[in-house]
C-alpha cells in the first residue's frame, strides 16, 4: 500500500521521501518515480527504531526544507488464536504497529509545530473496529492507533496540524504472508482472494485526504470491499 501511495502521490506532483527496512526495494521504487520525472529519495529505516525514523524525518527536511505530511503505514499482521502463545509475534505487532506509530509522531511533531502545518495520517485497519477470529492481538493494536490519533488531534488543533486515520478493509497485499498459522493463513488468502481490493485504493484514500483544505480535518476514512460487512 504504500508503494502504490508512492507512485500515485508522486503522479499528482508530490515529493516523496520513502522509508522502509528493505532499502533494495524503496530505492527501486525511488528510481522507478525519478524516471517517470518524480522526485524521490529512498532511506532505509526500521520504524521500530526511534532514532532511525527521526533521521528519516529530519533528512527530509534537509533536503526539501519542510515536511508536509507523513503516512504511517508500516504494519504486520501475524494472525493467531491466543491460545496459540505466539507471544513473539505479539510483541511484534505492538513493536511496528503501535510504537512504529508513536515513532512517526514524535519525529514530525516538532518540525510541523514549527512550521504551524502538516498532516500525520495514521493506517489503522477495519479490524480496528471489528475484532474476528484470530485477530484479537493484532485488532488491539489497530484501535490503539485509532485512540492515539484521535488523542494527538485534540492536541495538535492549536499548531494547524491535521490527522487522519486510513481503516482499509481487506487490500489484497503480502501482508498475509506474516501469519505463520497454515490455517489461519490460508482462512484469510482465501477471502482477501475473493472480496479484496487493490492497494490502489488506499493510494487514492490518502490522496483524497491530504487534498482537502486545510480547514477540512477528515478524521477517520474507512474503506472496504462492497461485499465485506463492517
């Protein structure tokens, strides 16, 4: 998803600095948008790392001079039931979707207090407010991110930041490749094959949101297949 944010926000004219832990794929895609007369520039970053997400924010503004916006979307979603005790992979999920989250947040905070502008979107899920089989750890951590962006937009009103928060719904993505439960992993290949969307639709989200004017605040955008119920 945001690869495909990437390429559409850059089509639109956007400069776009991208952060992930596999460099060889963000300075592919880096590449890929500075062919297509974009402007790019990739930094390896492990969102679970405070100091490596500040230097992302704070070469961006080196570079470009300011930041305008910044879309948290790492994220994993090992799937299990708990009485599975995949305890590891718990603290993963809390490690990249929840403090991954609060790492972007205290990286742009201060440059767009600052500048009195700027946008924090925040990808929390569907399973943010529905919680199914299997998913009761990793829904955990998708409210907290709908709680702690609702928090930080009663708090950040006065510098002229916004927040959004993105709740997609199935998306067909690699995401499900981090279940390690065979069944629970081929549970949900099977319906995201059926009903899921293309991570086009959340780039689109996302444009849409930080198009607004700045006095319009979408709060919580959530999208989902037609045929999937909330």
């Amino acid at each position: 998803m945001g690869q495909a944010a990437a390429k559409h926000l850059s089509a639109l004219g956007a400069t776009v600095v991208l952060g992930a832990r596999r460099a060889d794929r963000i300075e592919k895609l880096a590449k890929e948008i500075q062919e297509n007369s974009g402007k790019a520039l990739a930094i390896a970053v492990d969102v679970t790392q405070r100091e490596q997400v500040k230097k992302l924010v704070d070469s961006t503004v080196q570079q470009f001079g300011r930041v305008d916006v910044i879309l948290n979307n790492a994220g994993i979603m090992p799937l299990s039931p708990m009485d599975r005790l995949n305890v590891e992979e718990w603290d993963k999920m809390i490690d990249v979707n929840i403090k991954g989250v609060l790492n972007g947040i205290a990286a742009v905070l201060p440059h767009m207090k600052e500048q009195k502008s700027g946008q924090i979107i925040n990808t929390s899920s569907v399973a943010g407010h529905k919680i199914f089989t299997g998913s009761a750890v990793y829904s955990a951590t998708k409210f907290a991110v709908r709680a702690l962006t609702e928090g930080l937009r009663m708090e950040v009103k006065p510098y002229n930041i916004r927040t959004t928060i993105v709740c997609p719904g199935a998306v067909k993505t690699e995401l499900l490749e981090h279940i390690s439960e065979a069944d629970i992993q081929q549970a949900n290949k099977d319906y995201v094959g059926a009903v899921g969307i293309s991570p086009d639709s959340f780039a689109r989200v996302v444009a849409f949101a930080i198009s607004q004017p700045e006095d319009v605040d979408i709060n919580e955008v959530i999208f989902r297949p037609t045929s999937q119920e909330l």
